[in-house]
C-alpha cells in the first residue's frame, strides 16, 4: 500500500470519502475525517451540503456529522490509536477501495485543456502565483469538490495545497504583497462582511478575534473573476512535503488525560503550527486554572480554527485539555485542543 499523508482522500467500497488526518498513523490504517457520502448511502438537509456536479450526487459532512454518521452506520471505519488508547474514525489498508492523491490531480488540471470558468480561473491563479512566487506544480495540490470532480463552476470554491514549510513562506510573503496592490487577489478577511451572518459556537473566542486572527494567516484569498464575474474564494492549506514529516510520539508513548486548563504562554516555536496537528513549542508564564504543572512544554491543536494562530515570541492565552505524555525517555506535559465534550470552551488566542 502506497504511503499516505494528510489530505490525501481514501475512498470506500460504498462510496464514502474520508480526508486523510495528520501524518500520525497505526501500523496498516489511517485515521481520517469523514469528508462526503454518496446519496446511495446518506442525504443531509442541510442547503450547504448538496455536490452535484458529477455523475453522482454527494453530500458533505459538517461539524461532527461525518463522526456519528460512521459510529452508527459504518463501525468498521474505527481505528485504534496506542498513544490514546482508544478507537478513532479510521480506515484499515484492507478497506481501502480508491487512493485519490490531491497533487496528481492537480498536475492534471493544470495540464489539460480548460473545460469551464473554475477551471480556466484554477490555471490562471496558478500562473499568477507561479510567477510571484517561483514555486512549481509539483508544490501544489487540490482538494474538496475539485478533488472529486463534483464541483459546480457556477459557485464551487478552489481549495488548493501548497507542500512544505520554506514554500508556504514563499507563498505567504507573494500573498501578503499582493493583497492591497490592486492585483487579483485580496484577502478573504480584510472585511468584517466574511464573517456576516456565520454561525459561531466558541464561547471564549469571539467572532471579531477570529476575523481578526484569519486576516492575518494570508492564505484565504479571494480572486475576482473577470470571466464569470465571480469572486472566488480560494484557499492554500498547508500540507508538510514527504520528508518534514515525523512522529509526536516516541514508540511506547502513552497519552493521559489530567484536567482542564487554562493558561498564558509564551510561543517559543511555531514551525509545525500551520499543519494539522497544529503544533506550538511554549513556555507557560501564568496557569489561570488547573493544576500547577511545570513541565508543559507544548500545544497539539487539531481544531482547523487554530491553525497558525500564533507565531514565535507571541504571548497566547490557551484554554483546553492537559495531558500527560510518558514515554520511554520520561514525559512530559501538553495542552491539547480537539472534539471533545468542551469543545466550544477551549482557546487559543494572541492577546
């Protein structure tokens, strides 16, 4: 079986895609995140979530719906996670159906022959962001409906990867020089209107400190489209190349939960922190509430809201699980931010 990183999509016998998750894997499986479903086996009622631009109609998964949709329909698609002990939504080697790999089908839309607006708009941002930044095909992928040729170009989105560190850099310093330079590109957050009327459930992160912190992140774009007279929201989710990829854990290691936390900490190290995991080297300067731990050395987020949050130097204020690490060279402490019966408490802010 050929190796598998985060975003790749892995497609199921019944027609179910799960988004690759991470890079942290058990031995023959892969923890994923359930992405869309086949209206053979799931129809949602929520207006948002309809595909229909291909030869099927697909539904996508919001919030944690793909999460229960599996737990009771599709138990099979568990895996077991040692660090954790416990089970996360997975799929075994053994039940993988079809491998579709973001960069492959990237090269292959820029390469051919253009077959509508979305398309045509996809080859022209790749022209203006090659020229500006030196990057190359091969430093980028697709994903969501492009990914699965079901888009609509009447109103679809362009969801690009962009691969590694030293080229998201390159592309963030082109992006923050375009935005504002009257160019075709503008940032996605330079109005409050991006977040108009958007349903918000975090309780300890406001609607304006979200604007405020994805403003300044640069990779969510908007391209305004002379052909179709559309603005096009255009995302550049960071993904690490194949050898920037390694494990958080030690082999053996095992991760327990101690309490809830709230803290101010200072980030030391944010070179992992726009991937998922989003990972923060930290020194804590206050604990606010929970126990007074002193070897905390690091925050692991996998809420998408918390990626590149922060970066080095800045002070935080962070609010989630605190978690023993004991592995064979010792442990340590972390503050980890994932789906949990708190979800909507937990934080992480500059302030």
């Amino acid at each position: 079986m050929q190796r598998l990183r985060d975003r790749d999509s892995i497609i199921t016998a019944e027609g179910i895609i799960f988004r690759v998750y991470g890079y942290d894997h058990p031995p023959k499986a892969y923890i994923c995140d359930v992405e869309y479903a086949p209206s053979s086996v799931y129809i949602s009622t929520d207006p948002r979530a309809l595909r229909d631009g291909g030869r099927e109609k697909y539904y996508k998964f919001y919030a944690d719906e793909g999460l229960k949709f599996v737990r009771k329909n599709y138990p099979k698609y568990s895996v077991y996670y040692e660090p954790l002990g416990t089970s996360l939504v997975g799929v075994k080697e053994k039940d993988i159906h079809r491998i579709v790999k973001p960069e492959l089908k990237f090269r292959e839309l820029i390469s051919e022959e253009s077959k509508d607006v979305l398309t045509k708009a996809l080859k022209s941002i790749f022209d203006e962001v090659s020229v500006g930044t030196g990057l190359s095909i091969s430093d980028f992928g697709v994903f969501g409906s492009l990914l699965h040729g079901f888009y609509n170009p009447r109103y679809s989105d362009i969801d690009l990867i962009v691969y590694g560190r030293k080229e998201l850099n390159k592309l963030r310093s082109f992006l923050e020089d375009s935005y504002g330079s009257g160019g075709v590109l503008e940032n996605e957050f330079d109005s409050p209107t991006a977040v108009s009327g958007k349903t918000w459930r975090f309780r300890n992160y406001s609607l304006r400190e979200y604007l405020k912190h994805q403003r300044r992140k640069l990779i969510y774009a908007v391209y305004m489209d002379k052909e179709s007279g559309r603005r096009i929201k255009v995302e550049f989710e960071p993904v690490k190349r194949w050898d920037e990829i390694g494990s958080y854990y030690e082999a053996g290691a095992k991760v327990r939960r101690v309490g809830w936390i709230k803290a101010l900490a200072r980030i030391t190290d944010d070179s992992d922190s726009p991937f998922i995991p989003s990972v923060y080297g930290i020194e804590v300067e206050k604990i606010l509430e929970g126990e007074r731990i002193t070897d905390i050395i690091r925050i692991m987020s996998y809420v998408e809201e918390f990626r590149m949050q922060a970066f080095k130097d800045e002070l935080v204020y962070v609010e989630g699980n605190l978690e023993e690490v004991l592995s064979p060279r010792g442990r340590f402490h972390q503050i980890t931010l994932t789906y949990c019966d708190r979800y909507y408490d937990q934080a992480l802010k500059v302030i």
